[in-house]
C-alpha cells in the first residue's frame, strides 16, 4: 500500500475549500430550489470531494459523498424535485463530511451516525417527478493559477524581512557619523528594495475577509431556524478588504460573538416584531478601509440594550458607584458589558448573552492592536465596531521619550501631535475647537515623573490619540521619530502585563515596548 501520509495536509486544505464551497452553493440554493448551475456546482463538489476521499482510501468518507451524489445527480436529469427538507439534510451531510474528514485524518475511531444519515437521504430522494429533458453538462480545465504553500513558511518569511528591517535600521544608525553620500545613496536603494519585499511579502500573507465570512452565512441560518426567527443577513466589502492571515484567524471568533449575540438576543421573536411594527430581522456586517485599519461594523435591529437595566445590574454587582450612574456613555456601558460574568438576562441561553463573552471579544481585539466601540438605542438595535489593523509585525510607530526612556506607539493609533502650554493640574484642553481628555503616559504606566522643573505652566508635546472611541491627548516628554519597526510578541510571563503589545529593537541596538493604548485606560 503506497504512502499517504505525505498527501494529508494537502487533503485537508482541498477539501476544507471544497466543504465550504458546499456551504455557499446550499445557502443559495436554498433561496433557489430549481437553479439548474447551483445543482450541478453541488454535484460536482460532491463528487471531487468523493474523489479525493477515495484517492487517500477513506471508505467512509467516499460511501457518505457517493450517498450525497445520488440525490443529486437525479435533480440534474429533473427526476427529483428539491425542497427546503433536502436541503437540511443536504447541511447535516455537509457538516457529517466535515466530522469524518478531521476522524479519517486523525484515524480515529468513528463516533458519526453516517450510516442512519444515508438511510434517512436514501428515503428522501423517492419521490419523483415528471421526467424533463437531460441537460448536457460541459466541463473545462484550467491549469492551476496558484499553489499551496506551508503557513509556517509564510511565517518565516515575515520574519525575515522584519530581521531585515531591523539590520537596516541599524546600519542607517551606524552611518550617521559618517556622512557618506555613497553609503548614503546604497541605503536608499537597500531601503526600497526591503520595502518592494516586504510589500510582495505581505500580499502573499494578506487573505480577503471573505475567506472567514463566508461560513457566517451558515452560523445564521442553523441559529435563525433554531429559534423560529425570520433574518436577512448581509455581508458588505469582505471581497474587497483584505487582512494578513494570522489576523483573520483571531478575528473569527469575536466575530461569531458578536453575529450569535445579534441573532440571539438582539433580533426578537417575529411576534413580538409584528407588534412593534417591525418586519424582517435584519443583522449585518459590514467592512471598509479606514486609514491604515479595517473598521467592521456588527449591526441588528433588534431590541438594543437597556441602558437602565444595565446599570441596574452594575450597581447590584458593585461594578459602579451609584453617584456616577447619571454621567454614564456608551463606553461606560461596553466596559460594563465587558466584565467577566456580567449579564442583565435571567435565563441565559446556550449560544450567547449580552456581557457573556464581551470581555473575551474586547481582549482578542484589544490584543490584535484593535479597538471595539459600541452604540445601542433600546428598541432600534445594536452595533458593535471593530477598527483591526492590516498586518501586526511590520508597523510604522511613533517613538516617544518619558524620562530616558523610549517607547513604540502604532502610528494608526496616533490622530496627530502637538505641543502646548499645561498646568499641573490640568485635565482637558481645547484642540481645533474640540475639548479633549489629558492624560500623563506616565501615569498610566506607572512611571516616577524625574523632570527638575517645577514651574506651575510648562510646554509639554502631546500625542492625540483614540482610545476606547474618544479623542484623548497623551503628555509625553519628547517626540522622537517615525520609524517601520518589526515587533517581537512578549515571552511569558511578560506577556500577561497589561499596556504592551510587544518588543521591537532600534537602530542602535536599544529594546523598546510597542504600547497598547486601548488597555492603558
């Protein structure tokens, strides 16, 4: 018997594509029963993930794609007439295939009932239909206009462009001294060509978000069912909008959350929708460009949040003093929502809950370098936004000073820089005819001020940054520079300190901590 073993990975990413490919034909075929191409698209990812599972001898696996074929193939010929039944049993084959391929893979023992699944098909695909001319069916092939290639090697390659960065930061530091036009001009070009790699590097990386979204579709249609509610989704710019792939990985599942919350608790009974005067349920997802950061956009028309209850719950679970309840925001109520365990319902259902999970969503996103903001109108609808950057190692940040010491702050966080005249004391300033927050970065890091000058006015330059959703300008002792850095996640335990999103090295050979704004609050 040959050796298969080298052939697995390669099975498993093919019929991983091919599986969710099934998933979006269903979703809309279910929409169009009678759709001639979306049967014979269904028919024909069947059948390859037959083939597949037949090549690497999983009996299995190619008895339950052979008994999801049969059905098929007699809708192509027209002596079989779908309906919305088949078309569940056709998703719980989908998701059965799902299960055999990681037991096959893993040569476990088998733990799906298959066998009663195909009976139940078998029993399904009887009926018949008056028999309609067989439609010819032309197939074509293309030579294959990519490859597959190891993730880990990706991972390698972005690590050795950032090295590079980091070496040519440094010789850009050695030349300093020595003002060579020549050596000059040679790091200009080393520069752009580091630049061109990176860029071919990162295009290489980059996946379009539809990659994760399309399997969304699913989440809400099974959820919707479950619970006898009515729900268009809708997905808008994942086939535009790309993100580096270790991103898109973290994000699934802040995203499931959310898009589980909306349906589950945001969007309400359709009796309960009727009385409203509401009509369909609708949830939504939305992604577009915003600067150097993708924003995303959650968004229902369901019941929103009770501002009043919440609070409620705060103030009986010691979350907040009573004296503040009255000047609470939206931020306020996103960071009590986003305490461990906090939630307003008396019965918590198994898919989700308001507050169960938020805090685990806010610390993916705040760990990607992103932030999350929320707006809620009882009785209108819920929407969550995510603002994620394009690509976590290779960054341009801002280089500040407090005392001696140099920090790393990620330009897309940074709105603009300023410096202006600040009393002791002061908490807000007035900026382009805008009030905004003050803060000392030294404070929230917990850093001794050593500045000798007591004088009660004094020039400080600030950094304007966004933080949790408002403006808030940032006092630091020195502006330093705008480099592209390459950052280094913390090693545990350094990893657990709140603030650091990681650790890049200068030209000069000087360690310095990338901060993390969103969680310096």
């Amino acid at each position: 018997m040959q050796n298969i073993s080298k052939y697995i990975q390669i099975f498993l990413t093919d019929s991983r594509k091919e599986l969710e490919k099934m998933n979006q034909i269903l979703l809309q075929l279910e929409k169009d029963l009678q759709n001639t191409e979306l049967i014979n698209a269904l028919f024909r990812t069947a059948h390859s993930l037959k083939g597949m599972a037949a090549t690497m001898g999983y009996q299995r696996l190619t008895e339950l794609c052979h008994a999801l074929e049969e059905p098929l193939s007699k809708a192509r010929e027209g002596k079989l007439e779908l309906t919305n039944e088949m078309i569940n049993l056709f998703f719980e084959g989908a998701d059965l295939i799902s299960g055999l391929v990681e037991e096959e893979v893993n040569e476990s023992p088998s733990q799906l009932e298959y066998k009663s699944f195909i009976t139940r098909l078998k029993g399904a695909a009887e009926f018949k239909l008056t028999p309609s001319p067989k439609e010819r069916i032309t197939f074509s092939y293309k030579p294959p206009q990519s490859i597959s290639v190891d993730t880990h090697i990706l991972d390698d390659f972005i690590n050795i462009v950032g090295e590079m960065i980091l070496r040519r930061n440094r010789l850009i530091q050695l030349n300093r001294p020595l003002f060579s036009y020549e050596i000059e001009e040679e790091m200009e070009t080393l520069d752009n060509l580091i630049r061109e790699l990176y860029s071919q590097v990162l295009k290489i990386r980059m996946l379009p978000v539809s990659t994760i979204t399309d399997l969304l579709h699913r989440i809400v249609r099974d959820l919707a069912q479950n619970q006898g509610k009515e729900i268009t989704f809708t997905i808008e710019g994942d086939k535009e909008i790309n993100l580096d792939r270790t991103i898109l990985e973290e994000l699934m599942d802040p995203l499931i959350h959310l898009i589980r919350n909306a349906v589950d608790h945001g969007i309400e009974p359709p009796a309960i929708r009727k009385e409203k005067g509401k009509g369909r349920g609708k949830v939504s997802l939305k992604f577009a460009k915003e600067r150097d950061m993708v924003r995303v956009e959650v968004k229902d028309d369901g019941q929103g949040i009770d501002v009043a209850k919440v609070k409620e719950q705060a103030l009986k679970n010691n979350i907040i003093e009573k004296e503040k309840l009255d000047s609470i925001d939206n931020e306020d109520i996103l960071t009590i929502l986003c305490t461990p365990g906090f939630s307003t319902s008396k019965q918590l259902t198994e898919v989700s809950g308001r507050g169960v999970g938020l805090d685990v969503v806010k610390e993916k996103v705040e760990k990607l370098g992103g932030s999350i903001q929320m707006r809620s109108e009882y009785g209108t609808g819920t929407v969550f936004i995510l603002k994620i950057p394009v690509s976590t190692h290779i960054i341009y940040a801002l280089l500040i000073k407090l005392n001696s010491q140099t920090f790393a702050i990620p330009i897309t966080k940074v709105l603009t820089t300023t410096k202006i005249p600040i009393k002791d004391t002061q908490k807000a300033f007035i900026f382009r005819d805008e009030q905004i927050r003050l803060v000392r970065l030294k404070d929230l890091l917990g850093i001794k001020d050593h500045s000798k000058e007591k004088e009660e006015t004094k020039h400080f330059p600030v950094v304007i940054a966004e933080i949790g959703g408002k403006k808030t300008g940032l006092i630091v002792d020195e502006l330093l520079r705008i480099d592209q850095v390459f950052v280094k996640p913390l090693g545990k335990p350094l990893d657990k300190i709140e603030g650091f999103y990681g650790v890049t090295i200068l030209g000069d050979g000087r360690m310095v901590l990338v901060l993390e704004l969103e969680r310096l609050r």
